[in-house]
C-alpha cells in the first residue's frame, strides 16, 4: 500500500510526462590586451580567441597558445628525436613519412643547431616546437569573459515552450546581471571563471592546458502549476578527466593557421597551437501534467496489486511454511451437509 501510494503522488502517477526539446546559442564577450616580444602590445576580442564562432551547443574559449610565425613550404631541418637525429645522408630516407613527422623527408642530414643534426624535411618552416607550454597561460584575463546562454525548450506532447531569459527579465537587467547561485539564479550570463570555480577547480591551471566543462541546464517542470514555476536550474562539472596520476596528453588544444601572402607573393602563414576551456551546455529535463489514462492506469494496477498480495500470502502460509496446517484449520471450516448425509463434508473458508 505505501508503495503505491508513493508512486502514485510523490511520484506524480497521475500525470503525463514528456521530454525537452532543445535548441542553445552563445554569445561571448571580453577584451583584453597582451605585451610579448614576438607580437608587441595586440588587443585580444571576441573574434580572435573564441573558435570557431559558433558550435552547436558549445562554446570554446582560446587561453593559451604556441605561435609559429612566418612558416613557408620550404626546406628545414626536423625536430630532434630519436627517429629524426642522424650523423650522415645514410640515416635519412627520402620520401619517408611518420604519424609525427612535421614533413616529408628528402634524404639529406642537416644541422639542426651548432651540436645536433636532424634529417632535412620539405614542410611548413620553421616548423613548430609546442615543447614548452607557456605558463602562466597567454590569456589570464580571460577569467573574466561572459557568456551569454540562450536556451529555448519545448515540451511538444503538451505544446508548452519557454526559454531561459524569463518574461520578468528587462534589457538593464539583463545588460548588468553575472548568474550567481544565491544573488542571480536565473540570470543567462555567466562569468568563465565562476563556471570553473563553481565546478570546483583553478581557472589559472585550467587556462594553461585547457579543458572541457559542462554547463548543466536542467528543466524540471510541474505543468500542472502555473508557467511561472517552470524555470531553469544551472549546475557545472568539468567533463575531461583531470587525474594526477595520469598526465598523458592532458587538456584540449588544436590547431589551426591565418594565411596570407608576403611582400614576394609567397604564401605565408601563422601556425597557432590553441590551448582553452570548451565549454559544453547540456540541456535535459522532463515536464508532467495530469491526465486521466495514467491516473486510472495507476489505480488500477494498485488495486490488482492488492489482491495478487492477498493471494501470494495465502499460498505462502498454506505451502511453504512449518506450521501451514495449523493456519489451514484455522482459515477452513468443516461442516456436514445433511442432504446428502453425515458421512460427506464439505470446507468453507471462515
């Protein structure tokens, strides 16, 4: 009986249910500036450390990188390892390829620097060394970057749509709100930092190897109650594993080139080995509302769950148990039935 009762009201058995249908857009924002040696002072925007502009449901923010400037098609000594180190022609294969090679081998042994040779490779040169990480990571600002979610649901059994800029929103709130989980619930924008902090880990580690996080959106609604009850929940993780134990190929990064021509005409490009936080937004939920098939589905299995209960206990105490003829005299009457004479009898159950 309790049971039943759970499942069907603090499990809402009377109600229809059905699943979110979902769509997300991004919008990042933040600017900010850099000094170094190779690049001088540069301003960073939107359109250069957010890659691609958009993705579906996520979002990924550059951090860190390794520049390789002014690279060619040309000829250049590889990167030294053990494969690629050589003292005479003999040691190089011409043509040969590897699953790391930067370039394909000519078969010549050249001096890589006054100490080391490595084998001559035709390639983009100079080719890249992402050896060294800088630390801390090229963009520590970016810790304050927002990220404005927009979210629309809908629950398509009940036709009920909503999204997470709720109606009770204007444009100055919406201008000046950072989503904080005591002061601003609801609000869309999100500090990049507070994401990594509320998911319990360093942003300023994070930006120097990257990472992946979740952005959780979870609609849970009672349409049975009215619209306004029906809102957005955030929460946060970080989805790539971080183990201490194992450092193997750690963080996210890829790479990608801006090409251009220079004063000679030859093609020339900026190789950039992009470290940073991808951020994935991951929406789930489930709305129910009344309706009278699965109430009277419920009530009626309750009720055929009684009687089953009644009837496996009987044959449980008849059958099994030590002492079933004792309860057998007890549940059973006999009594004679004069009509047809003393010596037939007939059980009743008392």
């Amino acid at each position: 009986y309790t049971s039943s009762f759970w499942v069907f009201l603090w499990e809402k058995g009377y109600q229809e249910t059905d699943s979110v249908v979902s769509s997300v857009t991004t919008k990042v924002k933040g600017v900010t500036m850099t000094n170094t040696s190779n690049l001088g002072t540069r301003i960073w925007d939107v359109a250069d450390y957010v890659i691609p502009p958009q993705e579906k449901n996520a979002v990924f923010v550059m951090t860190n990188m390794i520049f390789t400037l002014n690279q060619s098609q040309s000829h250049c000594p590889e990167l030294p390892d053990d494969n690629t180190e050589c003292n005479n022609d003999s040691s190089c294969i011409p043509g040969y390829v590897s699953t790391h090679s930067n370039g394909i081998q000519t078969g010549a042994c050249i001096p890589y620097n006054s100490s080391i040779k490595t084998c001559e490779i035709f390639a983009w040169c100079p080719v890249e060394d992402d050896y060294h990480i800088p630390k801390p990571a090229f963009l520590q600002e970016a810790e304050n970057f927002t990220i404005l979610v927009k979210n629309n649901i809908w629950y398509p059994k009940f036709n009920f749509s909503k999204r997470n800029i709720l109606p009770s929103f204007n444009s100055t709130y919406l201008k000046n709100c950072i989503y904080d989980a005591q002061t601003d619930p609801f609000c869309p924008i999100f500090r990049l930092g507070k994401i990594v902090e509320a998911a319990g880990q360093n942003f300023q580690e994070m930006a120097v190897e990257g990472g992946v996080m979740g952005l959780q959106i979870n609609w849970d609604c009672n349409l049975d109650r009215a619209a306004s009850h029906c809102v957005p929940k955030y929460s946060f993780r970080r989805l790539d594993n971080k183990d201490s134990a194992n450092t193997v190929s750690p963080g996210y990064n890829f790479r990608f080139a801006k090409y251009y021509k220079d004063s000679s005409g030859i093609e020339t490009r900026t190789l950039i080995k992009a470290y940073g936080i991808r951020l994935d937004i991951i929406v789930f939920g489930k709305a129910g509302k009344f309706d009278v098939i699965p109430t009277m589905i419920n009530i009626g299995s309750g009720l055929a769950l009684f009687g089953v209960a009644t009837v496996l206990c009987d044959i449980v105490v008849l059958y099994c148990m030590k002492k079933r003829y004792y309860y057998r005299e007890k549940k059973y009457k006999y009594v004679e039935d004069y009509e047809l004479g003393t010596s037939e009898t007939y059980g009743t159950d008392s």
